[in-house]
C-alpha cells in the first residue's frame, strides 16, 4: 500500500487505538502499552537485519516512548516496592533502547524484549476480578 492510502490507514489504527483506550480499563491499557512494545521491538529487530535504519529509528522511538509511558502510570503511593523496582527496570529498559538505536544491537533489543515478555506474563496472570 502506497501514498496517501498509507497515511489514511495509519491514521485509521491511531484513532482506533485512541478509541480502545478510551473505552478500556486501566488494565487493559497496560496490557495494550506491553503488547506494543514487543511488537515494535521485534519490527526493529527485522528492520535492523534488513538494514533499514531510519525504520528502526521509528520503531525503537515509538517503543521508547510506550515505555516511558509505562514508567510515568506507575502508582508509586500504591505500588510500594513493587512500583520502585519497575520504575528502575523501566529506567534501564530505555538506556538499552536507545543503545540499541546507536549501535543497531539486537542484544540489548533480546534484553529490553524477555523483560518485557515477563512484565507482560505477570500482568496477563492478574485474575479478572482484580483487574478494574
């Protein structure tokens, strides 16, 4: 898909993202950021082994900004330690990235993802009465 058919269905998914976290509970939010992340992660990584650089730029800004968004709803008054220590692996997770981005290193890409991944895990384990 080429030209201004390209624009319109980016901007299609952007309102319709928009419109799911309007609608979505905060839960659900979250496991959309985390979902996000990886999906990016893994674009950048094929962008990086097919040397497309400027995509990979894309994508690992876009994956850097859904993190740092991840970062700024932590809970710090609720969450305790639990909220801290995110706060600290979600710190790291955006130093790799932009490592990443510098030196085209899909190991710091593999690192930031498995985090990610186990983030995800555990929020995907939240039994459904708890998640509102």
């Amino acid at each position: 898909m080429a030209g201004p058919m390209r624009g319109s269905m980016k901007a299609y998914k952007s309102v319709a993202l928009d419109s799911q976290k309007t609608v979505a509970t905060p839960y659900k939010v979250v496991q959309m950021l985390l979902a996000g992340a990886l999906e990016r992660l893994a674009k950048a990584r094929v962008a990086i082994d097919k040397e497309k650089f400027a995509e990979r730029g894309e994508l690992l800004s876009a994956t850097l900004m859904i993190v740092a968004e991840l970062r700024m709803a932590l809970d710090h008054d609720a969450g305790g330690e639990i909220s801290a220590n995110l706060d600290n692996l979600y710190e790291f997770m955006m130093g790799e990235i932009v490592q990443a981005n510098i030196h085209d290193d899909v190991d710091k890409l593999e690192t930031v993802s498995r985090l990610l991944r186990e983030i995800k895990e555990g929020w995907d384990a939240i039994p459904v009465s708890e998640q509102e």
